[in-house]
C-alpha cells in the first residue's frame, strides 16, 4: 500500500474517530503529497517514489520540530504543544529513528572509511553519514554528533 493510499485509509478512520489534530495533520499530509504529485506530473513522471515520499515525510516533520523550538523559546506553550501532537502524528509514517549510540556507531565507520581526523574533515563525513542516515536520524542530530567526534 503506497503512502497516499494509507493516508487516504486513516483519513476516513480518524473522521469516524473524531480525533481532530490526527484529522487536521493527517490531511496536511495528503495535500502536499497531492502538491507534490502534481509537481512530478509536470515533470513527466507519474507517481512519487518511496524515497520522494520519505523526504516529504521528513520535512514534514523537520518543519513541526523547527516550530516547537521557535514556540517554546517564545514563551507560547500551547502551540508548542499543538505542533508536538501534530509532530506525533507525523512519526508514525515516518521509520523508526535511531538513537544517538546508533547513529554514532555508523558515524564511526564513515569517519574511519574516509579517514577524518580534524574538524576540516567534516564535509567528507556529513555527506555519507546523511546518506546512510536519511530519514532514520535528525540531520541536526547528525550534525552535531559528527562536529563533536572531529573535535
């Protein structure tokens, strides 16, 4: 079952459920799924992949995580929360995340594969290690996880 006919299903179930975040967010995953669709039609394809549906996924969610730190900091919990639901929401469609000793244990690799030794190294570790990882880990988590083994 591809991603849109999943959301297609959930949309109908969350209606008879009544459960108005899932409602809302699961809807916003359909539109810009739909938005995006459109956008490959105009290309020539016909359908999203897999891959194109994680990403979208993905940044779905970078979005609500980006929101709930913007939120927080400013002090308007009850939003920060809204997105948090939304957030939860999202992850359940999304692959299960690795833990940072997970993450750091593919780091290690990539960084003796290479053979990174200093900060100025960090270019030739982010781009495999962000393959690797995509869509299993935050890139910010990434990011940081790698800048702290350089140093």
């Amino acid at each position: 079952m591809s991603l849109k006919d999943r959301i297609t299903e959930d949309i109908k179930n969350t209606m008879k459920a009544k459960d108005k975040v899932r409602l809302e967010t699961v809807r916003s995953i359909k539109k810009v799924i739909l938005e995006e669709e459109a956008n490959a039609r105009a290309a020539g394809k016909d359908t999203l992949t897999e891959a194109q549906e994680m990403d979208i996924l993905s940044r779905l969610a970078k979005q609500r995580r980006d929101s709930i730190e913007q939120y927080t900091q400013a002090g308007r919990q009850e939003l920060a929360d809204q997105e948090a639901a939304e957030l939860a929401v999202l992850e359940e469609y999304l692959p299960k995340q690795l833990s940072d000793a997970e993450v750091a244990l593919v780091i290690d690799e990539i960084i003796a594969q290479v053979g990174a030794s200093s900060p100025k190294d960090m270019g030739k570790v982010m781009g495999p290690a962000m393959q690797k990882l995509k869509g299993k880990a935050d890139g910010k988590k990434v990011q940081e996880l790698v800048k702290a083994k350089l140093n």
